[in-house]
C-alpha cells in the first residue's frame, strides 16, 4: 500500500472493505491500518456484518465497476478482495430473505394454531 492515492477503482474496494469491517472509509483511514489490515481480513466474521453495513456495501456492490474482471485489470489484490466482498453481500442478502422468510412461516404457524 505505498500508493499516496489509489486507482479509483482499488479505492473503491478498500472503502467497501472498510465499511465491512466497521471502519471509517478513505485512503488515510486505510494507510493507518495498514499494519492491523491482514489480521482484520483473516479473523473477519461475516456474521458480525450488521444489516447497516451490509445496507453500505451495498452502494458498493451495485456498481457496475464493482467486479472481479474490472478489478483485474488494475489489481489482482483489489480482484481477490472484490471477490470476497461479493462473496459477504450474497451471504448477508441470503442471510437476510433467509431471516423474512422464517419470519413469516413463524407467523403462518401461529395462525395456524389459532
């Protein structure tokens, strides 16, 4: 990480990195991990993503740049994290229809036995 500024694509995946993790996004907040990134990224527990986390990766995500092959061609670093990160927004998304969907069947249940 010796860029003063990234590419803006590589900048875009350490800020979705960032806000996955529960840290402040940017450059500078980037470069002061630096020395804790490694460690932060292995013991990473995608259940400690919380819905609002996951809300702002989502901002990430959605971008049509925000891809494996797109990253590739600036990083491979950049690629493998985005492969990651995609990999967490289709979990917390499964996570998520998983948790509405016991939801209503608890509730179909309790109508039920009525």
């Amino acid at each position: 990480m010796s860029f003063s500024s990234p590419p803006p694509l590589c900048g875009m995946v350490f800020d979705a990195l960032m806000v996955v993790l529960g840290k402040k996004t940017g450059w500078d907040e980037v470069r002061k991990e630096k020395a804790n990134l490694l460690k932060l990224i292995i013991e990473f527990d995608v259940n400690s993503v919380t819905p609002q986390r996951f809300d702002a990766l989502k901002k990430y995500t959605a971008s049509k740049e925000f891809n494996v092959d797109a990253m590739k061609k600036v990083s491979s670093a950049a690629a493998k994290l985005t492969g990651m990160l995609l990999g967490v927004a289709a979990y917390c998304e499964h996570k998520r229809a998983t948790k509405a969907k016991k939801a209503a069947l608890a509730q179909a249940n309790a109508e039920a036995k009525k």
